[in-house]
C-alpha cells in the first residue's frame, strides 16, 4: 500500500485517464497475442487519486516479447504519444517495460507498461486482473516485490537528447508531486535538473518548473512543453 497522501480532486485527469485505459483496454482484450493484462500500481491495489498514472502488467508468449514490447506495437487510446522509453531495467530479467506519456486534450498522461512473458507470469497480490486467457497463478508478493525479485536487465544506452526528453516528460510528474504536498517533490525537482530547493513553497517549485519547461523548448517537443504547462496550470488552479 502506498503511503504517499492523496491530491485535491482534478476531476479532468481521472477522466482522461478513464478514456484512455477504457479504449486500451478494450485493445488489449482484442488482440489474440495477449494471453492476459492487468492493472498494477496504486489503480491495480485500490490506492489511486485523480493524479495517479496507469501501471499495465500484459502477458505475451516468450517468442512475441521483444515484438510486442516496441512502443509502436503498445495500443494507445485517444490522443497522441509524445515519448518513450525502454524501462527494462526496472523488472526482473526476462522481462520487458516501456514508459511512456501520451497527451490527451492538451494534458499528459504517463503510463509504465510492464509486459512480462507467460513463462515468468503470475498475478501479483495487489494487482487487478482486467483479463486472463490462460489462468495464471495468484502470487503471494505484491508488484513492487516482483519488481524487484532476481538479477535485473542493464538499463539502455540513452543520448543526451533523450535525457533531455526525460526529464521534460518528468516536469508533470514532479508537478503531481507538488498537488499532493509530497516530502519527495524537491528530490524529483532537482533530478529533472532544477536547484536544490527542499524548503521551497508550492508556488515556487511551480516557478522552477516552469523555467525548467522553457529551457527544454529547444528539444522540438513543442507539444510536450505545451502539455506541460497546462498541467502545471491545474496544479496551481487545485491548489488556490
């Protein structure tokens, strides 16, 4: 169970996020290559707020896991993905992750894909399963306890322009952070690439993030950057 403090309600974030996994969903159901998908993360344990992003466990043959693990194989809902990025270091070896934010109705959504093959699968204890084709086991440890079981994969190899893209596609994150009143927001802050500020108010880590996002408008990511700031601009509205 996370111990991280739920935000003010954002009434418009939980309903893009409920278009979104409503259509990819039904995607996923649909596609015979899935042999079973489900929800991890605060929304799989019951823990989500209207800022909470999506965690997707799917379950591929091994023989398809590379295949299917490619962001453009991924279903997307409504909207357009802005970025991507191969996260297979943050599971077990053998299996695969793609982080991702998509932009829908000028808001950000970030997903963490996890897709495991059906040799290593197996429903995690906080986990809510959408579908199962092939009745895989309950597990006794919670998604964070798979996470972290074994030998992991070496992280991917990322240019300097896709660092950039990062830590632009992390300002929302760090923006939902300051929404919940986080103790961790300055940490993220100065990941992204922001000063060292703990003592820092809300307005003024909003501040910082801000400059932050016109700093990343030379990477081309117009739409992101724009996104960006329209989140931004709800935190502050929610926190009025």
């Amino acid at each position: 169970m996370s111990t991280e403090s739920s935000g003010p309600p954002a009434p418009r974030l939980a309903g893009i996020r409920s278009r979104w996994l409503n259509a990819v969903t039904a995607a996923l159901h649909g596609d015979p290559l899935v042999a079973g998908a489900g929800l991890v993360g605060s929304l799989g344990g019951g823990q989500a707020d209207d800022w909470s992003d999506i965690d997707l466990l799917v379950v591929v043959d091994d023989a398809r896991l590379d295949e299917y693990a490619a962001p453009n194989c991924l279903p997307s809902g409504p909207g357009q993905l802005a970025v991507a990025f191969d996260a297979r270091h943050n599971g077990p070896r053998g299996t695969r992750a793609v982080s991702g934010q998509h932009l829908v109705d000028g808001l950000p959504l970030w997903v963490d894909w996890h897709i495991h093959p059906v040799s290593q699968a197996g429903w995690a204890a906080d986990s809510t399963v959408i579908f199962d084709r092939r009745g895989f086991d309950r597990l006794a440890a919670t998604f964070a306890e798979q996470l972290s079981a074994g030998d992991h994969e070496q992280p991917t190899l990322k240019s300097p322009a896709e660092h950039q893209a990062l830590r632009l596609a992390l300002v929302p994150i760090a923006g939902k952070l300051i929404a919940r009143r986080s103790p961790g927001t300055a940490r993220m802050i100065e990941f992204i690439g922001g000063p060292h500020a703990p003592d820092a108010a809300w307005k003024d880590h909003l501040g910082i993030l801000r400059q932050l996002l016109d700093g990343f408008a030379s990477l081309g990511l117009s739409d992101s950057v724009a996104a960006g700031r329209a989140y931004l601009d709800l935190v502050e509205e929610t926190l009025r």
